[in-house]
C-alpha cells in the first residue's frame, strides 16, 4: 500500500469513525429511554398535581360543611328567638353552601375519575419502559459485540495489508543484500588478481614485462646454484666408496698371511 492509499484508507477509517458514532444506536436507545422515563417523571407530577388539587377541594368541602352546620345552628336559635328572619338568613346560607358542596364533590369526582385514569396510564407507561428497557440492554449486547468484531475484522484488514507491505520490505532488503554480497565477493576476486595494484601502480606493461624478466634471471640463477651444491655431494659420496674398497682388500691380504 503506498502513502497516498494508506493515507486515503486513515481518512476514510476516520470518517466512518464519526459517522458510526453519529448514528450509533445504543445513543439512540439511551435517548429514547430516557425520553419514556421522563415522560413517566411528567405523569407522576401531574398524578402528584391532580392528588393536591383533589385534598384541597376536600378540604373546602369539610369548611363548607362545617359552615352548614353553622347556619343549621343558627336558624335553630334564630326559631327559639322567634327571628324568622335571621333563621331565613341563615337558611339561605345554608342553601349556598350545599349547593358550593355539591359543586365540589362534582369537581372531586373529576379528579378522581383523572387520577385514575393517569395513574392506569402510568402503571402501563412504567411496565413499557421496563419491557423497553430489557430490550435495550439486549439489543446494547448485541450491537457492542457486533461493532467489536467489526472492528477486530477491520484490524486484522489493516494488519493484512501492513504485513503485505512488510514483505515487500523485506524482499527488497533480501535484494540488497544480495547485491551487496555480490559485488563485495567480485572486489575480494579483483583484490586477489591484483588488478587494484595495477590500476593504482605508475609502471606501465614493459615495466612490468622486464620485472617479470629479472625474476625469471634470479630464479634460474639459484637453480644452478641448487644443482651445483648437489654436484659437490655426489662427488664426496664416490671418494667415501673408493677409501671403503681400499680398506677391504687390505682386511683380505691380512687374512690370508695368517692363514699361509
């Protein structure tokens, strides 16, 4: 792979890169998530609202008939003073605040009829979210391990291609090395013939035509001192062999006076 593919194939790594982890979905299920548990927060706090409004109307409910007993009081005393008019009063109140009673309770039974609708749907948005959540851990699971053997395979790709590279690499060193051998065994051969020394000597060819010459001269010249050396030998060696022979006629002669 040269530079400028490898460099392409680092952008492009680095491009799906960021576009996996923009469209990586565990984020989105993370997300969605947190979504319905908000959704489920808002339920609850409004559940929470209607339940406070409710207690509220109740407790107006409970002063208005504490009230009613109140003019019911009233009218009866009103009655033993013979003050029809203030027992008239006090009933009319009494009227009012039963009819405010009425309208409140209507009003508490909205609610309740409210809360219990929301408090269903919270019950069914809770068991959603956990039924959402079991699958979203599931479905995590299963993207990271597919992502990590994604990315194993796009390693070891990587690796192949490095690893062909190296080879390459490492061929073109066997190459040259090769080479190098070569010529360093071809300058040891020049070495040895001399031919550096020739090159780098001044004497021309009949310079070294009459040297070669001299050498010869020199060569035979010790030749024939040899031979004449060994000459000398076998000359001494045949006056040893004469005074021997001399020596055996005379044992002879003495021999066969004694013998006579």
């Amino acid at each position: 792979m040269g530079i400028l593919s490898r460099a392409s194939y680092v952008v492009r790594s680095k491009v799906n890169a960021l576009l996996n982890r923009a469209e990586d979905p565990t984020e989105t299920l993370d997300y969605s998530y947190d979504r319905m548990r908000d959704e489920l927060q808002e339920v609850k706090q409004g559940i929470a609202d209607l339940t406070t409004q409710k207690k509220r109307l109740e407790i107006q409910k409970r002063r208005l008939e504490e009230n009613v007993d109140k003019h019911n009081e009233q009218a009866r005393e009103a009655v033993r003073q013979d003050r029809d008019d203030l027992a008239r009063q006090a009933l009319e109140k009494k009227k009012e605040k039963m009819s405010q009673i009425e309208d409140i309770e209507g009003q508490i039974a909205d609610l309740q009829s409210t809360q219990g609708d929301l408090v269903e749907k919270k019950n069914e948005l809770q068991r959603r979210i956990e039924e959402f959540r079991t699958k979203k851990e599931t479905m995590k699971a299963r993207y990271e391990a597919a992502e990590a053997s994604t990315r194993v395979s796009e390693a070891m790709s990587g690796v192949g291609d490095e690893m062909s590279d190296v080879s390459r690499a490492l061929e073109r060193a066997e190459e040259r090395t090769d080479e190098m051998e070569a010529r360093a065994e071809a300058m040891d051969e020049l070495q040895e013939s001399g031919a550096f020394e020739d090159a780098l000597s001044d004497d021309d060819a009949i310079d070294r035509q009459l040297e070669a010459g001299r050498t010869e001269s020199e060569v035979d010249a010790e030749l024939e001192t040899l031979k004449a050396e060994f000459g000398e030998s076998d000359g001494s060696e045949t006056a040893a062999d004469d005074v021997e022979a001399e020596l055996d006629e005379l044992r002879e002669s003495e021999d066969d006076e004694e013998s006579a």
